[in-house]
C-alpha cells in the first residue's frame, strides 16, 4: 500500500498538503495526524483518496511508539512525508510559560526529528520528505526567539539529512514560509500588548503549498521559499550582520501597528 503522511493535517498549511498532494503522487491512502480527530475526519469529504484519521499528540514521546507501532503493523510504502505539525508564540520570554517553551521545542524540533526517523525505514528511492520550516530559520528573532531556534534546527536539520539520503535515492526539503494566514496566529499571540506587532505581508496557505510541492517534484533545491520579497529578506540576512538585521526587525515592531491581514 502506497502512502503519504501528513502531520498537522487538520488545519492551515498540513490541510492544504492533504488537498493538493494527489497533483503529484499517486497513494492509496492519506494518512493524516494531528490532536483533534473531528477536523481529520473532516477530510475524508475533501479528498478523493481515502484518509485515515491518526489522533496523537506529537508532544508525548509515546506518540512515536505509537506511530512506529502502526507502520509495523501495516507495512505501507510511504511516498511523501510532510511534517507540518507546529506552532509559535510570540512576546517576551517572560510572558512565555516555561510549558510553551519547552513544548515548542518538543512539537517544532523533536517530533519532527522523530516522525522522520520512525517513517525513513519504510520509504524506497524516489520518496520525498517535506519540512515545515519558516523564514525565521534564517535569523535570530528576538520576541520569536525560541520558535525562531526551533525552525534554525529544521533547516539545519533538514538540509544535512537531504545530502545524506542522497544515497538512499530520497529527497529532503526545507519549506521557509513568511507569514501565512492559518490558525497559528490564533495560537501564537500571548496578549493585546504583544512586541511582535509588524506583519508586513501575509501569504495564502494555498499558494504557499503549491509552491512547496512544486519545488519538492520538480526542482532540487533543498529549501523552498514562496514569493519574492521573503527570498528577497533570505538573501539580505546572509550578507548583512545579523545583529543589524535583528535591530530592523526591532524597529519594525515598533512601528505602526500592521496587522490587517490577520483573522
Ligand atoms: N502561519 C505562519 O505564518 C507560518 C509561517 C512559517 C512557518 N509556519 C509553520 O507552518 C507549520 C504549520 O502551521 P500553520 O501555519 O498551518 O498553523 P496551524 O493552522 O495552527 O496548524 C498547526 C497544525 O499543527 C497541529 N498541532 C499542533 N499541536 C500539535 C500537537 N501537540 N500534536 C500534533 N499536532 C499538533 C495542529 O493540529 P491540532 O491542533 O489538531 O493538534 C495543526 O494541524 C508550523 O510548523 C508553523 O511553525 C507557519
């Protein structure tokens, strides 16, 4: 049985993999995970493949014993392994639970390490792994700053083990986002008087994954990155010291509030 795996599968960018990965893999069934199973039942309406619903809290270590338990179980041939599953808050680390914190590390950086690890053993050559990145991979970002550590591991991460599975005839590709209108805003902010104020232009879920998926079948780069002015922002931040880069990003905040776009 040929599959794909999609984490983060019930809303914002994951949901969009699970509509739009048919246009370039052909699977059996679209495994699809994520805590809240109605949201994941819902995709059955949406998809022509058929889905199956995997409730878990990608949180608990435990979750990945389930997980490898299951494709023991099934033995399925995964095609395509999107982890999307992921989430930030924004303000002082102050305002931050210690539980936020460190849960962020767990779901950004952890489970994403070990969903790859437990699905690599049953993926052949011509398989394709897609990480859920973000642009804040490519700087430090004060007020952001341990999400913005999460995704600096993925990309890290993401772009070593696509040069080791290279071998192993499997693709491993970062995908660096701005700012997209999904639910991780609604999750993300801790107050009205958040320092992270400045959203200078918000993406499409949908065109962002379109692009991501373009860039996994029909390119080799190891990162894909959605509209100009973000690949525009990732070349500056390589050539200008990052503690100017932090200080624009500083004043930003400061400045008018520009949020419009948000839901
Ligand atoms: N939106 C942006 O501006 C933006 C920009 C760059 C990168 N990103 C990254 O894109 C990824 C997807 O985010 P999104 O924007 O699509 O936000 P979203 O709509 O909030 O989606 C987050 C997904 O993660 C799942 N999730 C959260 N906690 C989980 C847990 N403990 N166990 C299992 N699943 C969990 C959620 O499902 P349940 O709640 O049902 O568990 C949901 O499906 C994240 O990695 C995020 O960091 C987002």
């Amino acid at each position: 049985m040929n599959i794909a795996i999609v984490t983060g599968a019930s809303s914002g960018m994951g949901k969009e993999f699970v509509l739009q990965l048919s246009q370039y893999v052909k699977v059996d069934e679209i495994w699809a995970v994520a805590r809240r199973e109605n949201a994941l039942e819902q995709l059955k309406n949406l998809v022509s493949v058929p889905v199956r619903p995997v409730p878990l809290d990608l949180c608990k270590e435990e979750s990945f014993y389930a997980f490898a338990k299951l494709l023991e179980k099934e033995k399925p041939d995964v095609k395509l392994l999107v982890n999307a599953a992921g989430f930030g808050k924004f303000g002082s680390f102050e305002n931050i639970s210690l539980e936020d914190e460190c849960r962020m590390v767990d779901l950004n950086a952890k489970a994403l390490l070990a969903m790859t690890r437990v699905t690599l053993p049953y993926m052949q050559p011509g398989s394709h792994i897609l990480q859920l990145d973000s642009l804040s991979a490519f700087q430090p970002v004060p007020y952001i700053t341990t999400y913005g550590a999460t995704k600096a591991f993925v990309l890290s991460y993401c772009r070593a083990m696509n040069r080791e599975l290279k071998g192993r005839g499997i693709r491993m590709m970062a995908m660096n986002p701005g700012w997209v209108k999904t639910e991780f805003f609604s999750h993300a902010f801790q107050t009205n008087q958040s320092e992270v104020q400045y959203f200078d232009r918000l993406y499409e879920a949908k065109d962002v994954v379109a692009t991501g998926l373009k860039d996994l079948y029909k390119t080799k780069k190891d990162m894909s990155i959605h509209g100009f002015p973000v690949k525009f922002q990732v070349f500056l931040v390589k050539l200008v010291p990052h503690r100017f880069v932090m200080d624009i990003w500083l004043s930003q905040q400061k400045k008018a509030k520009n949020n419009k776009g948000l839901a």
